[in-house]
C-alpha cells in the first residue's frame, strides 16, 4: 500500500510496567496479546508528560508541553500547531476520531475531519493550577484518594458509557469505510477514557482477578517523610490526611484496574475483529497518554516521572516491520514522525523543530541513542519538573528540588538515588550539562506562570453571563441517515451493504 490506512489504538492511564512486551503474562487480555504477537513491541515507550492534556497534545504534534504550551490540563492546544491528523490530512488521508483527546480551546478538531463523540473533560480553562498559590488545593477537581477508598464493581459508570459509545461508534465507522464511498486512505483514532481511575470495573471482568497475585504493589507504601519532594507535593494535592487506605482497599483498587484493562481488550478485540471481517488492511498502534502508579510506594495515578506514571505501552503493525521486542527508550512524541514516514508523508517544513523522532529504522533493527525527554509543569508541582532518560539512567530535574538519578536496570523500583553518591558524580554532570543545553528552566517557569494568570482571568471572565462551552456538539444530520425520501430506496439498500452479492 503506498498509502496505508492507519488504526491507531488509545487508552488513559496504562502502567507500561505491565507491558514487558505486550501485556503481562497474567493479564486476561487475548486480544492485545494476538496484536502483540503480531507487532514491534516498544518496552520503554516514555510519556512527554504523565497527565493528560499535555501527555496527548506532546502524542499528537511530536512536540514537548515546553513548545506546544499545554502545560496542564486547562491549557490550551495551539491551531496553528500541526498535529498527525494535520500531516496525514494534507497528504489526501480520511482523519477521523473516536474518544478523548483532551483537546483545551475552541477548536476542538487539530487536524480530524470528523469527530464521532464528544468529549470526557471539560474544554475551557476552569482546571487551571496556580503556581503564584503554592500548596493550595482546588477541591472540586483535584484527584483526591476517593477513587481508591470507592473502588469496586458497577455494571455502568460515567467511563463506562462513555467508551462504550466510543467503541460502538468507532465499529460503525469500519463498516462505513469499508463500504468506499470515500476512495481517500484513511486514519482511524480510537480514544478510550479507561483504565485511568475511578477504579470500578463490570462484574465479568473483576471475576477474572479473584485469584490474582498481584493485589499488591510490590513496593509498600512509605512513610509521607520518607519521600522526596516532588512525591510529598502529590500525597497533598491527592488529599491523602483525610483518607484511611487499608490493605483492602489497594486490593480492590488494583483489582478494578487490571479488570478494565480486560474490558479494554474486549472493546479492541471488537474493533480488530470488524478491520478483518470487513476486509481493510491497515497500520496499527496502540499507545497510552501516560501509566499510573497502582499504589506503589503509596502513590497513585501520575503526575510523577517514576516508571509507572511516565512509561507507557506502546505495540506497532506495520507492513514490513517484523514482530520483535525493543528495549531502546523511545517516546510517544515519535508517534507522528513514525505515522508520517510509514505513510510517505513529508514533515520536511516543521521537521527541524520537531523534538518527536521516527520509529522506523529502530523498529526495524535500527540504532538510536537521543535520549527521551520529558517534562511536567501542572498540579502538584511549584515549578517545572523535566526528566531526561538514557540507556540505563534516568535523571529528574526542579528548580525547587534536589536531582535525581537512577539506575534502572539495578534499581527498577527508583528507590536508590545515585544523584548523593560520589562515585556517579561524573554521570550525574553528564546528565545536568544535557538538562541545562535543552531547557532554560527560568523562562520554562516564567512562561507557565505567564500562561496561568493569562487563563485564569479569561476563565473567570468568561463565566460571568451567558456562556458558550467550546465543548465539541457531534452532529448527527437524520435527515441524511438511513432512509429519506430524498433518495432511492434501491440505491441506499445496495450502498449500505457490505459486502455487495453476497
């Protein structure tokens, strides 16, 4: 295909931890595991930001929070910032979306055609944190520990609906492809809001974990004195004083996830099995926005560069790409440098400030040794947090923070610093020349603060008096579905079936 279609998988908050290469062994997931068998298996896929907002905008431009200026998840997504969808839809490609993208401002496309859904979140600037108020705690949309003490089983909720209808009309749209009304390639986005918390899982899916050995995390939570600085800033935002966590109530937490980690297999095992009845060939990736921590040290969701928050799963199909596992660090900020070369799409104008790099010849055997860079600046945090990571080492950097360095493949859990220790003193100055040659971290720290009060003056303005949400209306046109009598009957009979004579 000298312009193939492109299927690209989304999921919220996935601990790539669980994705040594493809899922966990123990996970009851068939279908990810058949895509596993069958794609490049990325086991060091890294954020460019472990929250949403930022982590998807990063995905979609190849850019880090520090260019596109989604530093949070109020900030708004620049249009004239090109994105995949841009890319791909210049060159002649169907773009189109199904789910979340935490898109911030009033548009609410980036490059898609169409939309299918609206989304989860809220659009405006209302989620706006406030460095020039350190320490304070907006109550009525901070995570708090709730999601943990509330785990459990539901039979539908507020997630549950809403990717229900995400996989509903995604399948729907496979089928409308398939019927080539529109000889255009095509670029599929599905975009789930799952597993990311509250942690309630349907009954089918909890069933499959009761017998689970791995309720716990592996390692305890610490005492609120025993973490760094950047962790203590979390447990606060997340509330944690008013909260008793038990045992149990992990347990149940875990449990839900990994149980909606089963229930996200079945949604894509839906779509996959429509792709293939209908006939369509087509690259296919699947990726998160950032992982969650599930508990581990007694932290929970993201907001942290700690390797459950900040690593993600990231699987590549692609014709001519031969299944294999690759350990090398990547980001997910190479996502739309890799879709534009696998589909022959030029990104030669913007290519020199793009920080997102392609995949293809790594995944193809290749080499690479740029490090993966990433960056936080939104709740929980008093200044910019960056991070850089390369072969073994990770090194974390705050202004307001001692430095971090760890060794990942003798201390996978991060839980000793070698930034204090002499013997890595060389190491360590290697890493802070390389923090120092990208960033600037004072204008880094000037233009969030810029940004925030800009937002929170129009936020507050636009609230007071007759408001219009920027929030994406999909249009669904009746008059144009099904039946009318504005067309011939035999005509709509025949189009809509797939396939034809059959």
């Amino acid at each position: 295909m000298s312009q193939p279609n492109i299927l690209i998988l989304m999921v919220d908050q996935l601990n790539g931890t669980l994705f040594p290469d493809g899922p966990a062994e123990w996970l009851h997931a068939p279908n990810l595991k058949k895509l596993a068998a069958r794609s490049v298996r990325f086991e060091n896929c890294y954020t460019a930001s472990p929250l949403c907002a930022p982590g998807r905008a990063s995905f979609m431009s190849g850019q880090l929070p520090s260019v596109t200026g989604v530093y949070d998840n109020a900030a708004e997504f620049p249009s004239d910032l090109p994105t995949y969808a841009h890319h791909l839809r210049r060159a002649g490609y169907q773009t189109c979306l199904s789910g979340k993208m935490h898109f911030v401002g009033p548009d609410q496309m980036h490059g898609f055609e169409e939309r299918l859904t609206t989304d989860i979140y809220p659009a405006d600037f209302g989620w706006t944190p406030d460095y020039r108020k350190p320490g304070e705690r907006i109550d009525w949309w901070y995570h708090n520990m709730g999601s943990v003490t509330g785990a459990g089983i539901a039979e539908t909720s507020n997630q549950m609906e809403y990717d229900d209808e995400v996989a509903f009309n995604a399948t729907q749209k496979i089928y409308d492809l398939a019927r080539g009304r529109d000889t255009r390639p095509w670029c599929l986005t599905v975009s789930f809001t799952h597993p990311h918390d509250p942690y309630v899982a349907r009954r089918k899916y909890w069933d499959l974990y009761e017998d689970c050995e791995h309720l716990q995390p592996e390692v305890p939570a610490m005492v609120y004195e025993e973490h760094d600085a950047h962790s203590r800033r979390i447990f606060d935002a997340n509330d944690w004083r008013n909260f008793e966590i038990t045992d149990e109530d992990i347990r149940r937490s875990r449990r839900a996830y990994f149980a909606n980690i089963s229930y996200l297999d079945d949604k894509i095992g839906e779509i996959l099995d429509t792709l293939e009845r209908t006939r369509q060939e087509a690259i296919i990736l699947f990726v998160s926005d950032h992982g969650d921590m599930l508990g581990e040290r007694g932290l929970w969701f993201k907001m942290t560069f700690f390797e459950g928050s900040a690593r993600v799963p990231m699987m590549l199909c692609a014709p001519g790409l031969e299944p294999r596992h690759e350990e090398t660090p990547v980001s997910n900020i190479d996502v739309c440098p890799t879709l534009c070369e696998l589909a022959g799409v030029s990104m030669e104008e913007v290519l020199p400030w793009t920080a997102g790099e392609s995949l293809v010849s790594l995944a193809a055997g290749g080499e690479r040794t740029s490090p993966v860079a990433m960056e936080y600046a939104a709740e929980a945090s008093n200044a910019p947090l960056v991070s850089l990571r390369q072969g073994r080492y990770k090194y974390n950097r705050c202004a307001l923070d001692p430095d971090q360095l760890f060794d990942l493949e003798d201390d996978p859990h991060e839980l000793r610093n070698l930034a204090k220790e002499e013997a890595y003193a060389e190491t360590l100055a290697m890493f802070s020349r390389m923090v120092a040659d990208r960033w600037d971290l004072d204008r880094f720290d000037a233009e969030v603060r810029r940004s925030q009060a800009r937002r929170w003056i129009v936020y507050e303005a636009l609230r007071n008096g007759s408001y219009f949400p920027w929030d994406y209306q999909p249009l669904k046109v009746a008059s144009e579905r099904f039946m009318r009598n504005h067309m011939d009957l035999n005509v709509v009979e025949e189009n809509q079936r797939f396939p034809r004579g059959e």
